[in-house]
C-alpha cells in the first residue's frame, strides 16, 4: 500500500481562494482557481480540493461535477440532498449549458466549427484519439479573437459530451494545442504559467423552483 501512494504524485499547494459568486439555501455557485482538485486525490498529502474547504462551513455540500486540476471557472454545489439529487440527474440529462474559454496556439482558419472525435484511455493519466475504441466525444468552437503577433487564438467552446480531457484533446487533435496544458501541449506546454483555460459561464434549473439559472465568470487570462 505505502509502495503504491509513493508512486503517486504529490500536488504543489494552493495558494487560489475558492470564490463563492452566488449562496442559496440549496447550493453554491463557486469559482474553482487553477491548480486546486474538485475532490482529494489519492495520497494523503493530495487531501486540498473544493469540497474539503467547503465542507467545514457547509456540511451537506457535495460534488456534482468536477473540473480538472488545471482548470478554473463555475461550478454548482448542492447543499443538501434533494439538490444533489435533482441537479445530479440534469447533469445526467445533459440538460446543463456549460461553457469554456481557452487561448491556444495558432491562429484558428475557422470562425466555428465542430470537433467530433472518439475519446478513449490512453497512458497514465492520459487520453487519446482513438477511432477504434474511444467514445463519441463532441465539442463546438467559436472563434473570439486572434493574436496575428502573438499567433494565438481566444476561442470559446461548447462540450456536447464531457469525456475526460475532452477539450485539450480536441484542440490538439486538429493543431491547436491549450498553451499551458502539459499534457497535450508539446512545445506549448510552457507557453503560459498555467492551463488557459476556464470554466466560463454555467445554466441549470434551479432544483426547488425550477427557474432557470445562469451563472457567468470572466476568466484572469
């Protein structure tokens, strides 16, 4: 067991606030800051995440959706159990309207555009392309500025499906890798001191009254 943990990779601290844009009786609308786990990991020194620096002050929070370590942005927290399990269910409905901005390399040809390209478990923590075995994965684009000095591209993007590294995956599957992701970014990996990319605005029903709600946070980048 201990041979096991010590395999696994120690996080470096996070010094980002957890934001809260929005308190209800039923959840949190929060900001996640990058370089933070939406749960604990694995090792016992990996314990800092959302949901533990949630909990002392709100006891039934629970995660619904997570995003990666590297990702900032919006995310709903259920309070009680009723919420988890309403919200839960539209997640599982793909009812919920989630958008990312990102910057990555290049200067994107298209306006917008689809990527629909199978996803599948690659190596490690990592992911593939993989026609054979990989999963319907979908993500739309749309272009929101270029960079012609910098050569890079804001673009926002629309996660039909929401496999694991769907996004940086997609990008980098048709040559416009996320800059700072350093696991697809290649020789952009540390073209940014962090992954460009963030969980931009979030649209559910409220689970008590069923009004819709939005939420919209405007990424540091």
């Amino acid at each position: 067991m201990q041979a096991d943990l010590d395999q696994l990779f120690i996080l470096p601290p996070c010094d980002g606030e957890v934001e809260i844009l929005l308190k209800e009786q039923d959840f949190l609308l929060i900001n996640k800051p990058t370089r933070l786990l939406s749960v604990p990991g694995r090792h016992p020194q990996n314990r800092d995440s959302v949901i533990s620096r949630l909990l002392p002050d709100y006891p039934g929070a629970a995660i619904v959706h997570r995003l990666d370590f590297d990702t900032s942005g919006v995310m709903v927290i259920p309070l009680n159990k009723p919420a988890l399990s309403d919200i839960s269910k539209q997640f599982q409905a793909r009812t919920v309207s989630k958008h990312y901005t990102a910057v990555v390399a290049g200067l994107m040809a298209q306006d917008e555009g689809t990527i629909d390209l199978p996803i599948a478990s690659g190596e490690g923590p990592k992911y593939k392309i993989c026609q054979a075995t990989g999963k319907p994965s979908i993500t739309e684009f749309a272009v929101l500025g270029r960079d012609e000095q910098a050569r890079t591209t804001r673009v926002f993007l629309h996660p039909i499906t929401g496999r694991s590294h769907q996004l940086r995956l997609h990008l980098q599957a048709i040559g416009h890798p996320i800059l700072g992701c350093e696991f697809y970014g290649g020789e952009f990996a540390t073209a940014a001191d962090r992954l460009l990319l963030h969980a931009t605005d979030l649209r559910f029903l409220h689970p008590v009254t069923g009004e819709d709600v939005f939420i919209e946070s405007v990424p540091d980048f």
